[in-house]
C-alpha cells in the first residue's frame, strides 16, 4: 500500500491567516505614523472662561440697582440679564 502523505488544511489556514493578520497590523501601523506624521493635530480653540468679565459685572449690578428704583421692570429685568449672561432673548 503506498504511503499517502496526509493532509493538514487547518495548520494551513492558520499559518496562513496569522501572516496575513501581522501583515494588515504592520501596514495599519505604518499607515497611523505616517498620517500623524503628515497631519500634525490642529490647534484648538481654548475654551470659553466660566466667570463674567469685570464689565459684565459691573453692567448687571448697573441693572439691579435700576430694577431697586423701579426703573426697569422685571420682565425687562430679566430679558437684560439673559442677554448679558449669553442667554439669548
């Protein structure tokens, strides 16, 4: 009976599968140093402060004091307010 030399498919596709995975990871490492490398990350805006500014302060206290005398309304008041906090109208 001759000597029938036996088969290993899956020992194959593994071996064959393990290489094509280290290639793409390879490549994708590649491609990653490359991109930063050519597009260095944009500047970003700093962020908006939390506080007010002094002048704002000072207008809104300028406000309470009006509103006190009975100069301004409170509807008015408020509108004035929300505007000067970046509220919108």
């Amino acid at each position: 009976m001759p000597l029938v030399r036996r088969r290993r498919p899956l020992l194959r596709a593994a071996v064959v599968g393990g290489a094509a995975y280290t290639a793409g990871k390879r490549k994708r490492e590649a491609a990653g140093q490359m991109g930063q490398q050519e597009y260095p990350p944009a500047n970003q805006p700093a962020p908006p402060s939390a506080g007010m500014s002094p002048a704002a302060m000072e207008r809104l206290k300028e406000m309470a004091e009006l509103h006190d005398q009975g100069i301004l309304t409170d509807a008015e008041f408020e509108q004035q307010k929300r505007v000067l906090l970046g509220g919108g109208q």
